[in-house]
C-alpha cells in the first residue's frame, strides 16, 4: 500500500500539517508514505492545481487530503478546483481518494449577512467533497454530524484524532516550570497551543485577572498574520500573573505540558467573521492526554462528550468567567481530583493512541481500494 498525504506543511502555524506529519510517521511504519504540501495562506490557485496534479502521479493507491476550508484558498474557494481534478486523475490513474475534514461547517453555523447564500456555498463545498471522495474521514463525532446535516449519507468515518504517546518528552517538572522562570513549588496554569479568538485567548487573560494570586501560561503564538494584533492586544493587556511567550518551539511546547498543574482550554464558539466557531475535535487536548495534564475547558459539544463519555474534563461556562474562575480555584487546589482527571485523561491516551489511529486508516485505505 503507498498513500500521498496532502497537507499544509508540518510548521509551527499549522496544526493540521503537524498532525499529518505524525499520522504519516505511524503509515511508513508498514505502508509507503509520500507528503505534497498545500501553500500556507495561498491566494495563487495554481501551487494548489500543481500539487493535486503532483498528489495523483506515480504509483499511488491512495491520496488523502487534510481539509479545512480556510487551507484552501481564500473562503475555501480552490476546493472547486482541487477536487474535481483530484477526482479525474482517480478515475484515469486509478487511486482512491479520502479526505479528512478538520473542520465541518453547514447551514445552522453562518450568520447575517447573506446567512442563505453562505450556507449555500458551505454546502456546495460539503456535498462536492463527499461525492469525489471514496471516504471522508472525520476526526469526532461532532463533526460528522455536522457534516452530515448538510449532505445527508455517504462515506463517512468516524477515526479519532489520536493521542501520540510516542512523541512526548521525558522532562523533570520542576526543570519545564523553571524553563519559563517559574520556581519549582508554583502552581500553573497553562493554555498551549495558538493565541486566537476562536481558541479563547481574550477568556484566559480574563481568568487570569480574576485570578491574581494564581500564575497563568499562555504558551504559544498567533497561528496566522491575521491574529497578529489579536495577539498583542493580548500580550499587551496581560496581567503581571500572565505571561504570554509568543510561538515555541518542539522543546518548549512540550515543556509547556509537563510544567502545567492545569490546563485550561476556553475555546470560544460566539460568531466571528459570519462563521460560528463550532469545535469540532481539539489536538491540544490529545497532548494533554498524552501527558496525563488535567483539563478545564469550555462547554462546547465536543468537550461535553469527553465529560460525558469519559469524565475526562471539568466544564465552565465562558459566559460566566467568575463562576469559570471558583471552579478553575476549586480544581487547582483539589489535588486529589486533579490526580483523577490525569489517571481518566491518560486512559484516554492508551485508548485512542496515534498508532491505533494508524490502524483505522489502514484498514480504510484497504476497504476503499478493493
């Protein structure tokens, strides 16, 4: 079995080709592997028709594209170019295509204005995806249904994204808290991963206010030019319990993990740019998993089936960040349910490991290729 897999690149700006790159790494352990990359923030359609082009050559047996509607051009556009030609070069060269969506959007998530012509083209995109692609992966539960409002049936599999065990870091605590300027006996709490509205950014700079005797971590930087002044209003406004470190690199991020007493992942759903941010699967609470860190997140469908079906998260409400902040206090100073948070997380881990995620997609790849 040889797969392509089509991504953005596996860069610190973007989680999707991050999470590719580690998908790819478990593959090549059985399957040959080739990566073509997306440009990052491409307006030039023609690096997007080259790597479709590239994508099917050779002696390939599946292709499979990590989608998002924003790696795709701009509003997704190049999607109306990619896939109709990803699915001609199937046809005539004789490979099966399978894309996983990072992100599903339909009708009940745009907003005015023009809320029908924008849930008109979302479903276009949706329903073009669908029926070129021999299997459509989705990386939760969430999100496949959200997916299948706007389509109805077809292909669709439901893979986890997949917590990689393997490539976390052997790191003292006390030596990743002083990696940041943090005594060894500090009790912090970290958001990781990219400062942005959709992430929540502006709510853990609210907690933190509220929590002035507490020491906050926001470990990571804007993940596009676009959050560039979002992202230093931030640093900016930050409390002296707040410090912001702007991107990490492998060895910080991880320490960021290792040094954390809690992590907090506030993901924020309100409206932004005619889009509800609906959360669909969240990679920073796999390297949570991965590290047995205990997490208060926001309550969004996705974190609620973690609560639900694994008691995995405490919950807040971001509508009410001073009851968010007697529940953030009320964890942080319950070692003993921290201590079970971490024990239920890690459990998690050893259930939907990368590898085993790996496994799924080989048997995919198999079932579409007979």
């Amino acid at each position: 079995m040889h797969v392509t897999l089509v991504s953005t690149p596996p860069e610190t700006t973007s989680g999707t080709g991050q999470y590719t790159d580690a998908l790819g790494d478990e593959l090549a352990d059985d399957d040959g592997v080739t990566h073509e990359y997306l440009p990052l923030d491409g307006a030039n359609p023609i690096p997007f028709v080259s790597t479709a082009i590239r994508a099917g050559d050779g002696e390939t047996d599946v292709v499979h594209v990590q989608f998002d509607y924003v790696l795709f051009g701009p509003l997704g556009l190049y999607t109306l170019l990619v896939f109709p030609l990803l699915w001609l070069r199937a046809r005539r060269q004789g490979f099966a295509l399978v894309v996983t969506m990072h992100e599903a959007l339909n009708g009940a998530l745009v907003t005015p204005p023009l809320a029908p012509l924008k849930a008109l083209y979302a479903r276009l995109i949706n329903r073009l995806i669908a029926r070129t692609a021999d299997g459509v992966v989705f990386l939760s539960g969430e999100a496949e249904d959200r997916f299948e409002v706007s389509v109805g049936d077809g292909p669709f599999h439901h893979i986890p994204h997949g917590a990689d065990r393997t490539e976390t870091r052997e790191m003292d605590t006390a030596d990743a808290k002083r990696a940041f300027g943090y005594g060894a006996e500090t009790r912090l709490v970290v958001e990781p991963g990219y400062v942005s509205p959709r992430k929540g950014s502006d709510l853990f700079l609210s907690l933190a206010r509220r929590c002035p005797d507490v020491e906050f971590l926001l470990a990571g930087g804007p993940p596009r030019e676009r959050h560039t002044a979002f992202f230093e209003s931030i640093r900016g406004d930050a409390p002296p319990n707040l410090r912001v470190t702007g991107h990490l690199d492998d060895d910080r991020f991880h320490a960021a993990f290792v040094a954390a007493d809690l992590v907090v992942l506030p993901y924020n759903e309100t409206e932004q740019t005619g889009i509800v941010n609906a959360v669909n699967q969240s990679g920073v609470f796999n390297w949570c998993a991965a590290y047995g860190v205990p997490v208060l997140a926001s309550d969004c469908a996705h974190f609620r089936s973690l609560h639900t079906e694994w008691d995995a998260v405490w919950l807040f409400d971001p509508a009410d960040l001073d009851d968010a902040a007697q529940r953030l206090r009320r964890l942080l100073d319950d070692e003993a349910e921290r201590a079970r948070l971490a024990s239920t997380v890690e459990r998690y881990a050893r259930e939907h490991s990368l590898s085993a995620a790996a496994d799924e997609h080989r048997t995919l790849y198999r079932r579409v290729t007979r």
